[in-house]
C-alpha cells in the first residue's frame, strides 16, 4: 500500500470545538445574549446540525434576532478562520510524515472561504502537499470523487490505497473505506454506541500519525 495519508480538517489537525466556543463567547457579548447562551450555543452544535444555514436559522429564531440567517452565517464563516489553530505538534507530525516519505493531503466538506481561510491562516497550506474542499469542487464526503481528487493533487492513483484519518464516522471513515482507504477513527466521544468498521480508534490526531510512521 503507498504511502498516502488524507487528513480531515475540523476537529482532525485543528480543534474547531475550542475554536467554537470562543467564537460562541464573542457572539453572546455582541448581541448582549449573556452567559447561558454561550452554553445553548455549544448544546446546539453538538446536536449536530447538517448545515451551518439551519443552525443559524434555529439561533435567530430562538434570540429572536434582527440580522437574517445568511449575516449571521456570513459573519460567522468570516471569524472562524482567525480563532481556529493548529497545536505545533501536529505541524511537525506532519512534517514528518511528508519527510518519512508519505504524500499528504486535506479533504474536507465546508463552503470555500471558511475552510481555506482555516487552511491558510493555520499554516497548514504549506504543511501539506494538496487538498480537497467540498465547497470548491462540488462533492461532499463520503463521495468517493473527493478523495480521488487530493490524491490525484498529491500525483498518485487512489487505487494503490492509503489511509483516511478523520473523527466523522459516515464523512471520513465510511467515505474512506469506500474509496479503498484503510482508515483511523478519532473518537470524540460523539458518536456513543454507533458500530464502525475502522481499523484504528484513537482520541488524538497524534497517536493517528504515530500509527501511520509504524506502517512499513
């Protein structure tokens, strides 16, 4: 199997919770919201809205908000990339995996501004050799066509395998598994009771890559 190794993005090489909750913090002081909110925000996003459209439409409602959905969602994709970071040692774990010879690559679901701004401000846009975003090409994961699309960015054949590593059991481990990926499950605690089929379960993107620097 070649040494390919897909990463997603969100709460995978950057911790898009921590980031959340400041933003959720910023939010409530701008709109004089208060202190509870911060917390039905946070409830909010953990029940795992599809899309962040519906999730504004479920705040404004609920605060009785004069901005319609799209501001509020505009307003958000514009803040996210200045909160969000990537640890240092995921940098260098990355770092070395491109060094030990392994071809990396971003594939991650998002609209375009959002995720490359992530991508770029973390630094991660030279961390990598390519990535895939879903709101620049047109697919989503689990569709296999984004995975094929990094890995032909990263100049090899998606047939020869490699592996996906992401916290999303469906996105990143289905779509991964469907794509020929072996694949590494970042297991957040989001997911109690759902069966996966993945071949390593770890709590830390980390020990993911320390599981990939052990293939031969």
């Amino acid at each position: 199997m070649q040494r390919l190794a897909l990463f997603d993005l969100d709460n995978t090489l950057i911790n898009l919770d921590e980031a959340f909750q400041t933003w959720a913090g910023e939010f409530a002081d701008q709109y004089g919201l208060g202190c509870e909110a911060v917390d039905w925000l946070i409830a909010l996003d953990r029940a795992g809205y599809p899309h962040r459209e519906v999730f504004f439409g479920r705040v404004r409602d609920h605060f009785t908000l004069p901005d319609p959905v799209e501001e509020l969602w505009s307003q958000y994709r514009g803040r996210m990339p200045h909160l969000v970071r990537c640890r240092p040692e995921v940098m260098d774990g990355l770092s070395r995996l491109r060094t030990s010879g392994w071809k990396v690559a971003i594939v991650t679901n998002g609209t375009a501004n959002n995720q490359l701004g992530k991508i770029q401000r973390t630094g991660l846009t030279e961390a990598v050799d390519a990535y895939a975003l879903s709101g620049v090409e047109g697919i989503r994961k689990p569709d296999t066509g984004l995975f094929e699309i990094a890995a032909r960015r990263c100049g090899v054949d998606l047939a020869d395998g490699g592996w996906m590593v992401g916290d999303h059991l469906v996105a990143d481990i289905g779509g991964g598994q469907a794509a020929g990926l072996r694949t590494v499950w970042i297991d957040r605690g989001m997911w109690p009771g759902h069966e996966h089929d993945a071949d390593h379960v770890v709590t830390d993107v980390l020990q993911a890559m320390e599981i990939l620097q052990a293939e031969r």
